[in-house]
C-alpha cells in the first residue's frame, strides 16, 4: 500500500504528473493507495496560508489514477478541514476526502 496524506495539494503543477506517474510506477498489481487530500467541487487555487509565495491546489486526485482503468475505487469518506467532528463542509474549499483505490492490471484482454 502507498499512502499520500495532504501532499499532493502543495505539489508544483509542472511536477504532478510526474509525481502520479511515479506512485503509478511504484505501485504494484493488486495493491492498494489511499489518498487524502483536499477535495473541492472543481479544481481551485489559492495562496499558501503560511506563505503567501507559494500556492496550494485542491482537487479530486483520485481521478489522476481512475481514468487509466488501472485502478477501482474501493472507499472515499468525505470530511472537512475547518469544523472539528463534522463529516461534510458546505464550503467547497474546505472538503477533504480520504479514497482508497486498488490497483489491478489484466494480462489478457479479451475482445
């Protein structure tokens, strides 16, 4: 199992892909990863809280590794990040969700 907790929000995007390939790369057939991260309504930036420099960029990033049907998604639990024991936000950019995918690879593809 490979676990990514709130890093790929903080990652440059001229190395995202870069980064989902080498997860991809890693990750072995039948294995799990589970992703937590934040997860608005559509893609969003914003300006890094702690350093006004840096952005930060919130999205579904279990659909970087969904669309290769390589990968099921086995859960996804939606929380938040701003209100202590609340399962949802009503502010998009507040939404985070923690989604296991499982990775399986077909060695024969039947037509």
């Amino acid at each position: 199992m490979i676990i990514v907790g709130f890093c790929f929000y903080v990652v440059d995007r001229e190395l995202i892909f870069k980064s989902v390939f080498e997860i991809d790369r890693v990750l072995k057939s039948g294995k799990f990863l589970s992703i937590t991260d934040f997860e608005p309504l559509y893609p969003t930036v914003f300006k890094y809280r702690n350093d006004e420099k840096l952005k930060v960029y919130k999205n579904n990033y279990s659909n970087f590794f969904i669309p290769s049907n390589h990968y099921s998604l086995v859960s996804k639990i939606h929380q938040t990040n701003s209100v202590p024991n609340t399962l949802f936000s009503t502010e998009s950019k507040n939404r985070v969700s923690v989604s296991v995918l499982y990775k399986e690879l077909y060695k024969d593809i039947y037509l």
